[in-house]
C-alpha cells in the first residue's frame, strides 16, 4: 500500500515537470536551452514510463514530430543519445549527466524559491525560466547558502 503511494506521488512529480518544461519551452529558447528542454523531457518520460518515443516529446514540447525527429538527431550526433527512427530513444551518459545536472538545478532554485515564501506553481514557472541560463557557480553558492538557511531556522522565521 505505502508504496503504490510513494510511486503514484513519484509519477505524479513526473507528470508535473513534464508540464512545466512544457509551458517554459513555449518561450524563445537558445540552442543550449533546447537542447537541455529536449534532455529533461527525455529523461523524464523514461523515469515516468519507462521509453521516451517522438510523440510523446512533441507533446510534452509543444513542437512538431518532424522538428523532434531533427532534434534527435542533432542530439545523437552531439553524443547525446542513441536513437534510430521507428526504434528507441536512449540517454548516452553524456546526455544523462546533462538532464540530471539540469534536473538538480530545477530542484535547488525550487527549494530556494520556496524558502522565499513563493507558492509552488509560480516558484516552478520561474524556475523554468530561468534554469538553463545561470552560471554553475552560482547553482553552487545557492545551494550553499540553502545548507545554511537550512541549518539556521531563525533567520527564516524572521524573514516571514
């Protein structure tokens, strides 16, 4: 029983960021950018279904099948992931790294907004927005200063 909750609520948290990356992707995005959106869905669908196929990332990424088949491809040929058409897609380790790295700094910059007192769905749409496009020294240093947020609850409670 408990852990058909706990996957339920991890398919749950899947489904969410697919729509978030959905809704973020709508904006103009820069190659990079793109190409992390492209990783991350990838990534998730795999971590919610278990394959990731061109339908269901044009879906997620409001784009046609034909620019996901040439997405895929660029991606394959950066090293990305292995895909063949009519056949599967999969995470290279380079790509893994890439979409996990991502999906880390989804989770720090969601865990600071929060802190801040913004609600989830806004905190997440912000972060959407601004993910792909901030230095890894500065995930770093926020993610420092989280730990020691974390490990001083006064200067919180005063801050609300």
């Amino acid at each position: 029983m408990i852990s058909c909750i706990i996957i339920k609520n991890m398919k749950e948290k899947h489904a969410e960021r697919l729509e978030s990356i959905k809704e973020a992707h709508k904006s103009t995005k820069t190659d990079s950018s793109r190409i992390e959106d492209y990783l991350e869905v990838i990534s998730e669908l795999v971590e919610l279904k278990g394959y990731a196929n061109t339908i269901d990332i044009s879906r997620y990424l409001t784009v046609s099948a034909p620019s996901v088949t040439k997405m895929l491809q660029k991606l394959a040929e950066g090293g990305y992931l292995e895909y063949e058409k009519y056949r599967g897609i999969s995470l290279t380790p380079k790509g893994s790294s890439l979409a996990d790295a991502v999906r880390q700094k989804h989770g720090i910059l969601l865990e600071f907004f929060k802190m801040l007192g913004i609600n989830h769905e806004i905190a997440n749409q912000d972060v959407e927005g601004i993910e792909h496009h901030l230095n890894p020294q500065t995930i770093k240093q926020l993610r420092k200063f989280i730990a020691f947020l974390k490990s001083n609850p006064k200067i919180l409670e005063n801050f609300e």
